[in-house]
C-alpha cells in the first residue's frame, strides 16, 4: 500500500494516511477539490550500517568470527597449494560479503 500525506496550499501537512489514521473519503474529496495536491510520504529512514550489517550476517548465517575464520583457513590452504585463493568461488563469495561489511563498519 502506498502512502500519502495531503498538504494544503501553504505546504503545511493537513492529513497523513498511512495506515494509522481513518479518514471519510468526502473529507479527502473535498479536500483535493479545493485545489490541494497530494505528495507522496516521507521516505523510510535509512537503517543504520550496524542494522545493515546484523541483516548481512543473518542473512548468510555466518557471523564474523565464522566468517574471518574460514577467509583465513581457505587462505592458507590455497597459498600453500601455490593457487590465488580468489579463484576458488567460496573465497570469492566470502571475500565480497566482508569487503561488504568492512565498508559498513567503517561508516560507524
């Protein structure tokens, strides 16, 4: 459901229907009639990077002890086979999703 806020010709908000609020639809009718224009609602807040990053975690059901772990075990074991830990697509897969966070946690 989209939500809206009506303001009237001062820009001040009159009404805001977002679910929590009834209002008569002949209200809102002669509301717009008197040449009031709807603009869309307030935009949703930003989670916080730490929100982003408990979301990321969850998501992939590896925490950050888990997940630096097993960067640092594949690590190794590729250097030591001489290979580029970067080719092989759990590495790679890992080393975005902490590149990722590392970013977020920055922001905090």
């Amino acid at each position: 459901m989209k939500t809206w806020k009506f303001t009237d010709a001062s820009n001040r908000v009159v009404v805001s229907i977002d679910g929590r609020e009834s209002h008569a639809v002949s209200v809102i009718q002669e509301w717009l009639a008197a040449g009031n224009t709807p603009e869309p609602a307030d935009p949703e807040p930003v989670p916080s990077a730490q929100s982003q990053i408990d979301d990321l975690e969850r998501k992939d059901l590896i925490p950050r002890a888990v997940r630096e772990f097993m960067l640092g075990s594949i690590q190794k074991e590729a250097q030591v086979g001489g290979k580029d830990p970067m080719l092989l697509p759990v590495y790679a897969k890992l080393r975005a999703r902490d590149d990722q966070i590392v970013a977020l946690r920055a922001k905090l």
